[in-house]
C-alpha cells in the first residue's frame, strides 16, 4: 500500500493497493471540481461514487479490478478502504475545516440523512431498512461493508440513517449524495478557525 500527498498544499492523495482479491489504483481531491473517472467490475458502485462525487464537489479516480466470479463483497469492501484512507491522508493536520456536519437528502420518496465529524475516532452507526436485498444484481448489505471501511481508513465518526423509503435504489442513491455533501461541509476551510477545530489541539 503506498500513498502519495499532492503538491504545492493541495488536499489529494492516491493510493495503490493490490492482495490476491483486489487490484486498486485510486486518487482523492477533496478541493475538486466533482470529476470522476471510475472503472470498476460494480456498475451499481460506480454509479454511486459518481454522485457522491458530484454532489461532494470533489475530483475521483479509481481503477479497480476484483474477483468478482465469487462476488463483488471483496470489490466493494476494498475500494471503502482506499477512499477511507486517502481521505484522511489529503486531510493532513486538518488545520482549518469545519470538522461537523449534518446533511438530508431526499430522493423522491426516500429521505437520507449523513452526519460527520472528522475526529480521528472511527466509529459507524447505520439505520437503514431496505424493501429488497437486491438492486440488480448489486447486495445491498454491501452498502454498510462500504461505509463501514470507509469510516475506519478515514478515522472519522459516520452516523448514517434512511429515515424512509420505498425504492431501494432512491434510498441507497440519497445516502450517497448525502455522503457527499456532508464530507464537502466538513472538510471545508472556514476562516475563522486557528489550528484544529478541538480543544485537545489535535485531531
């Protein structure tokens, strides 16, 4: 696993991580412009990322290939990981960023709401009950696995509720847009903030 940080100050980073399950190439620009580029074996997982990124306002890359012949748990599972961990290194000493955030996001019927808080203690908390396990051939359980990673490797605390719904696709695509919009609201710079928005100094 190797992570470069961008140059000149910029909040990016890339990883490549490659096991026996999973071959990963991925980059992270938290101050992006909502560019993705996605090539992965998971068509329902790129449509996902695709909005997290847009609506998070960030610039993603991933190419990632798996052994999906088995199923697309270790595909999913794996790209949380490196998107969790190059969060947290574009972040660097997090000097300046808002650090909370609370964000609903409605999608027809279905009402998703994402709160964050940028701690460096990984925790999740999930409530979400979907009407099918399925959406195409994409488990829905695998949702939960992504977030879950995603919440380690970054070392943040992720809450995530699905107030309601009735399609699971609508649900699973308001907790994505919310993920992001939430992600963008926590990482931003706010002026008035002198080192690190806590009162032990650091996070």
């Amino acid at each position: 696993m190797t992570t470069a940080n961008g140059a000149n100050g910029a909040r990016q980073a890339s990883i490549s991580r490659k096991t026996n399950e999973t071959d990963i190439k991925l980059n992270f620009n938290v101050d992006g412009t909502g560019d993705s580029r996605l090539e992965t074996d998971v068509p329902f997982l790129n449509h996902m990322l695709d909005l997290f990124t847009k609506h998070g306002q960030f610039d993603l890359v991933v190419d990632a290939k798996g052994d999906i012949e088995i199923d697309d748990h270790h595909t999913v599972e794996d790209i949380g990981i490196c998107l969790g961990h190059t969060i947290r290194e574009a972040l660097g000493d997090k000097k300046g960023i808002k650090r909370y955030a609370s964000v609903f996001v409605p999608m027809d019927e279905a009402l998703a709401q994402v709160i964050i808080d940028i701690s460096n203690r990984p925790h999740f908390e999930y409530r979400a009950q979907y009407p099918s396990a399925q959406v195409g051939s994409f488990s829905v359980e695998l949702v939960q696995e992504f977030l879950w990673k995603l919440a380690l490797e970054a070392r943040i605390t992720l809450h995530v509720i699905v107030h309601y719904g009735q399609n699971t696709h609508h649900m699973i695509e308001a907790v994505f847009k919310a993920l992001g919009r939430a992600l963008d609201e926590a990482t931003s710079l706010d002026p008035r903030v002198t080192g690190v928005p806590s009162t032990k100094g650091v996070l």
